[in-house]
C-alpha cells in the first residue's frame, strides 16, 4: 500500500506514558518538561524508543552508538543508561519505563 505523499513515512513523535520525544525537533520530554539530555543519551533514548518493548542486547546497543563493541564500550553503556535513567525515571532506583535484563541488554518498556 503507497502511503500518501503528505505523510512521512515514519511518525515524527513517539509517546509512552510521560514521555514525549520529537524525533523531527531532535528533544523529549517527561511531562511537558524538556529534558537536558546529551547526544548520547538521546540518541540511547530514540534507540530504545523506536524498539519499544524489544530487549536489545549491549552488543547491538554499543554498535548502533558508537559503531563498536568493546568491553569498554559495555561498561560505558551502562554509565549512560544510569544517568538517562536520573532523567527519565520518577525513581531511578525502580525504574518503570528502561528495564535492564541482566547479562542481555535494555528495554523500553510500554506504559
């Protein structure tokens, strides 16, 4: 089926619970406040985002990051994903939204 020509053929905005990202304006935000986020943290986001409720290993997340997969690369993800967690979690420590599978990787999870 061809899409009309006014669509784009990806939404531009993703949406889960109180979390907005607008891929289009490159920014997300958590309740209607925008989030102070690092490249690598928003492109972590997106990533999780657009695999929403897909766990992703380490492996695939550090490539499609950093285009590597070093045990360095690993150890670095996980410094990112804490400090992205500070910022889209209302607690970090009992995180809703990014759930760590142990030894496997990350997911978004649907809210």
């Amino acid at each position: 089926s061809s899409m009309a020509a006014s669509e784009p053929a990806e939404t531009s905005t993703f949406d889960n619970g109180p979390l907005h990202i607008d891929y289009a304006a490159g920014y997300a935000t958590i309740e209607g406040h925008e989030l102070s986020l690092t490249p690598t943290e928003y492109k972590l986001l997106v990533l999780l985002a657009k695999n929403v409720d897909k766990v992703l290993t380490h492996t695939y997340i550090t490539r499609e990051i950093w285009g590597t997969s070093w045990d360095s690369d690993i150890a670095s993800l996980r410094v990112f994903m804490r400090t992205l967690r500070k910022k889209v979690e209302s607690d970090p420590s009992h995180p809703t939204m990014i759930q760590t599978h142990i030894g496997v990787g990350y997911r978004m999870q649907r809210l």
